[in-house]
C-alpha cells in the first residue's frame, strides 16, 4: 500500500518487513493518519485512511471494530475538508454498523453521535444536531464522567452548537467549562484547548466585547504560532478572526 505520504523510517522498514497488508502495518498507517489529522493535512489523512480501508477490505470483514474506527475517522477527514454531506452519509454507515455490532451504549456509538452532530450542524440543520450533540453528552457523561476527553469533545460542539443559534450566553459559559477542564487536563498549549478558547473569543465577540475578543485572539494567535506548523489552517483561521474583531471594533469606535 502506497499512501502518498512519507511515513518515516520507522514505518519503511515496517513496510519492508510485514508488507503493506499485514495487520500491524495498517494499524500504523492508521495512527499515522491521526497524526497528519491533527497536523491540519486532512487530504493527505483522508487518502491514508482510504487505502488502508482499501487493504483492510480485502482481508476481512468490512465491519469490523477496525475498519468501523477507520471509517469513522475517514468521515472526519471528509468533514474537515467541508465536505459534510458526505462526511454526514459515512457517519450514518458507521452508527448503523456501530449499533448492530456494539449495542446503543458502547463508547464509541456515542463518539459517531457526536461527530454526526457536529456535520449536521455544519450544514445549518441545528435543532436535529443539538438533540443528536445532548443525546451522545449524556451518554458520555455517564458513562466516562464529566471531565473526560470524551465528554469535553461533545461538550465543545455542543457550545458551538447552541452559539450557531444566537445563545451566545449559554454558548459561553459551556466553552468556559470546557476550556477550565481542558487546560486542567491537558496544559495550555494542547490543540484541543485552543481550538476551545478560538471558540470562546468568537462566542465573546459575538456578544460584542470586542475589545476583550480581540485580546484573546492576539494570544491565541501568538500560541498557535509557536506551537503548531507554519502552514497549519487554524493559524490562518485566527489570523482572519482577529482582523475581523478588529475591524468591527475600529467600526463601532468610528460611530460613537
């Protein structure tokens, strides 16, 4: 199997060793494309997933707790790229599969329900994806606690969610929440954290403290830039918010 991405030596000789079908060397093509995903490179994430879901198909059943976790990842490489109708038929694949093989209450139901929440909402469908967002928080919640990664996750879409539809009150305090979890959990710098206080500046400056939104942005732009690869798209998402901020701020001061 060849991805088109360089693996490392590591993985060449891996490749060399077991060959591109063997189990052991999917799985590391597998968690490679995690790494890429975090990494911002979701084409390149999305063409390992496929191959190894390519290979996978080949030697085995297609539903099994492998290949649903690759196709699920595959969806959120699909959705990241924006494109949510079809990360939207993917999920629904894997949640049929997922509830067949594993029952309505497995960890990883409620991982596919947030996820399809999420590229729900992407696509302006809010109400549908609030209920599919609460249902896979409550689940997790019970089942791993309030403060796990899990729950933080749902509960971070589920702010973005609720903020979608003008509750920019509410939306705040869930990202405050989250964002004290994860920081506690996780340090400052972790993606998951600022991708929470990139949440938390929109949500303020949507409830107009812009000046106050503004200052968050210019740290978090500074943080992303320290910590992630120059190319990475949140340093250029943050870029484009802080400008945004900016320019209404010196709008709303030109008007008084």
């Amino acid at each position: 199997m060849s991805t088109g991405v360089h693996h490392g030596g590591g993985d060449a000789d891996q490749e060399e060793i077991l060959g591109t079908g063997h189990p052991d060397y999917l799985t590391t093509s597998d968690q490679l494309g995690q790494m890429i995903l975090y990494q911002g490179r979701y084409a390149d994430a999305e063409r390992i997933w496929r191959q190894v879901l390519s290979s996978r198909r080949q030697n085995g059943d297609d539903d099994h707790p492998d290949n649903l976790r690759t196709r699920h990842n595959l969806a959120r490489a699909v959705g990241a790229q924006r494109r949510y109708a079809e990360a939207e038929r993917l999920l629904r694949q894997v949640l049929v599969s997922r509830q067949r093989i594993l029952g309505d209450r497995h960890p990883e139901i409620l991982e596919t329900l947030g996820s399809l929440a999420a590229v729900t909402a992407r696509q302006q469908r809010y109400d549908g994806a609030e209920q599919l967002c609460r249902q896979a928080l409550f689940g997790s919640q019970q089942i791993f606690g309030m403060t796990h990664p899990s729950a933080l996750k749902i509960q971070h879409d589920l702010g973005w969610i609720v903020g979608r539809q003008g509750r920019y009150k509410e939306a705040e305090q869930i990202f405050r929440e989250v964002l004290n979890s994860r920081q506690h959990l996780f340090g400052p710098d972790h993606p998951a954290t600022l991708n929470t206080r990139h949440r938390l500046a929109q949500t303020i400056a949507s409830r107009g403290r812009l000046a106050e939104a503004e200052e968050m942005l210019r740290q978090l732009l500074a943080d992303r830039r320290r910590i992630l690869e120059k190319n990475h798209p949140d340093i250029g998402i943050t870029d484009r918010d802080l400008t945004d901020v900016i320019s209404k701020k010196n709008q709303t001061l030109s008007q008084r």
